[in-house]
C-alpha cells in the first residue's frame, strides 16, 4: 500500500497538533526484514530504540528471533522486568548502590554491564545485599586505531584477551555473588556510522573504505577474547554484537551468538544514509502550519527536535511529507517554530500537518506521551511511549 502525505493526512484527520505516530503495519515489515538480514541469529531489542512498551511487546510476541532486551538505565529495566519482560540486558554499568540493588532483587537479577574491577564489586556488594546471584557482561571495546584516526567511541577500557581474563578473574574471586554470564562487542563504526549520507559526498567513500578496514580486525579480536576466556574456563553463556547498521557482517563473526538491533524498527532519518540496507520510515511526527510569511513559504509550530551525538545537520528533524519540503539552512527546526520551504501541488492551509521524520529512532518518544498507531490507513490504538508512562 503506497503511503504520501494524502494518506497519513486522511488516516489522521480530526487529530490534535502536535503528534507522532508508528505506521505498525511498515514496523512489522522492518522487523521482518533485521530477522532476515540477522541470517538466523537471535535478535536482541535495543529498547533505547523503541522506548515504548506496547511497540516492544509487538515485536517480541509477534516476530519469533527477536529474543530479550538490551535497557538503557536501570529504571527502565526494572519496569520492564514489573511488566513481565525477561532476558534483560543492561547495555551500560550501572554505578547507583540503589539502582544496583534493584536490579540484582530476586526472583530474576537483570544482566549487569561490567568492564572494571570497580563495576565487579559494586555488582557483587549489591547482589550480596540482596541474597541472589547477579549475571554480568563483559563489555569489549572494538574500537580501530588507525594512524591520526580512532575509528569507533569510547566506550570500554577491555580491549585484548589479557584486559577480558583480568575482569573475568575479578568477577570469580567475588564467589557466588556474580558470575559471567555474557560477552558484548559492539562495532559502533560498523552499526552507527552511515556510509551512504545524503550531502556527505566523498566522506562517504571514506567511511566505506574504513568499515572495510575495520571489519576484520573487529571480528578477531572478539573472537580473541572469547577463545582465550573459554580457554582459561569461562562459560559466557551468549556473546552479544552488532547493531542494524552491521548485521550482515557481525553474523559473519562464529563467536557472536546473539545480534541486537532496534532503530531498525523505525527507520529514522539517519538510517537512510546505509548503502547496504533500506528498511520502512515507520514513525514519524506532526506539526501544524501556523504562518505563510511568503510565496512558497510556511512557518510550523514547534519541531526543533534535535538527535544527540556530534552536532550538525544531521542530527535535525528531516520534513518528510509532503515530499518536497525542506528546513531553511539558516534556521533549522526551531524551538518555537520550524519554516519550511514548499513548492508542490499539495495545498498546505492554516492547521495542516507536515510530517518530519527525527534523526534517531526512540528519541521522539521524548518529545511525546502517546504514538498513535495507524494499521491500514487508520488510527487503530493510541499507545503511551515512555515518557506517557513514567513520566
């Protein structure tokens, strides 16, 4: 069925200003699509990415592959596990004595975030207050050192075989009270980074010539230091990588079992600058036309919704509908008001929606309570996003 801005405008109509919006019937094609390019791998759910409970729910229940969750904060991962969620992941260290004891509480300790003697411990004290037994992961940074370039972030300090069995060891002298459960190497270079960007021009092949540099080196050293972890006696249960930007080459890596994958689901704006994949814009927001300051021109309330990471254009809100409009270069989407320019056949009155794509998937979800949830051309469900749920 062919979307344009007739279709969500209709499928819409009648809605207050502003709003955002999951077309679940494109999220269910996505989710489809990361299980195919996944090659058979389980997918884990970057929750960062979805940040909307009833969304997670639909693609763990309805896409068997998708299996457990990576959480972004400790909060989060305790509310899931209260609504029935299991197989949670953090995806960072937690360092809160609090939030740690929360999470290590029995029945079902969450999977703690490790890459220090200093995460060890504060793990072990905390499932020791809590009389349970917690999981940890080992976070390996899979960075690339080139000359005058660090091609990956900083996210880890375990970076060899050495590093790894020196955390693994702390975590057995704490006895019962942890145990290593899993391995994560996440190829950010390889799963964030576009190599096909709008308006990058050659960048482009640079990127591209780096990830092919980066690939091999990447997979070794994971499989380094799974190998010398299993060697010294270590059992990690699952070994964790890739995100949807890398899939096809982080299942290529025979020591990874498991892959996650989120923004997928949603397909935001940055996601369209991937050379090797194409998934469905499945959510989007709405903003009002509020002013016609001139010929061609309209000024739209709110919309200066603006995605973390390194500053620059990329990261702005993207006018997807009606197709044709584009932001100012020299205003950008504003704080109050976002001005568009637009010159095609599609009338665009006072009151009339623009649909923006954001730059990143689950952010948007920041920016509103509810996602209306359109299935065949119709608002079926009206859904609370994180911030409509805990505020």
């Amino acid at each position: 069925m062919s979307r344009d801005y007739a279709w969500y405008a209709r499928a819409l109509e009648g809605r207050r200003l502003p709003l955002a919006f999951a077309d679940v019937d494109l999220l269910d094609e996505n989710a489809a699509a990361l299980l195919r390019r996944a090659g058979g791998l389980p997918v884990r759910v970057a929750t960062k990415s979805v940040r909307c409970v009833a969304l997670l729910r639909r693609v763990l229940d309805g896409h068997p592959g998708f299996q457990g969750l990576m959480c972004f904060s400790a909060d989060e991962a305790v509310r899931l596990r209260e609504r029935g969620f299991t197989d949670l992941l953090m995806g960072y260290p937690v360092v809160d004595a609090e939030a740690l004891a929360e999470l290590c509480r029995p029945p079902a300790p969450v999977t703690l975030m490790v890459d220090s003697a200093e995460h060890v411990a504060l793990a072990a004290r905390a499932a020791r207050g809590q009389g349970t037994r917690a999981p940890l992961c080992l976070d390996v940074d899979l960075s690339v050192d080139l000359p005058g370039l660090r091609f990956g972030v900083h996210r880890s300090p375990v970076r060899s075989p050495e590093d790894a069995l020196a955390v693994a060891k702390r975590i057995a002298a704490e006895g019962d009270a942890v145990f290593l459960a899993g391995v994560m190497g996440y190829e950010a270079q390889l799963a964030g980074v576009p190599d096909a960007a709008a308006h990058a021009g050659a960048k482009n092949v640079v990127i591209r010539a780096l990830k092919r540099a980066s690939v091999g080196r990447v997979h070794a050293r994971r499989q380094a230091v799974v190998a010398a972890l299993k060697e010294a006696g270590f059992a990690p249960r699952f070994v964790n990588g890739g995100g949807t930007g890398s899939l096809e080459s982080t299942r290529e890596d025979a020591s990874v079992t498991e892959l996650t994958a989120g923004s997928g689901l949603y397909s935001p704006a940055l996601f369209d600058g991937y050379r090797g994949f194409h998934h469905q814009p499945a959510v989007a927001f709405a903003i009002p036309v509020t002013r016609r300051p001139g010929p061609g021109l309209f000024t739209l309330q709110g919309g200066g919704y603006v995605a973390s990471g390194s500053a620059g254009v990329d990261k702005l809100p993207v006018p997807y509908l009606p197709e044709g409009a584009k932001l100012l270069p020299l205003e950008g989407a504003g704080e109050v008001q976002t001005p568009i320019a637009y010159t095609g056949p599609v009338p665009l009155p006072l009151g009339a929606p623009v649909f923006f794509r954001h730059a990143k998937a689950g952010e948007v979800c920041e920016h509103f309570r509810t996602l209306l949830l359109i299935s065949g051309g119709r608002v079926v469900e009206e859904v609370p996003t994180y911030r409509g749920e805990w505020g």
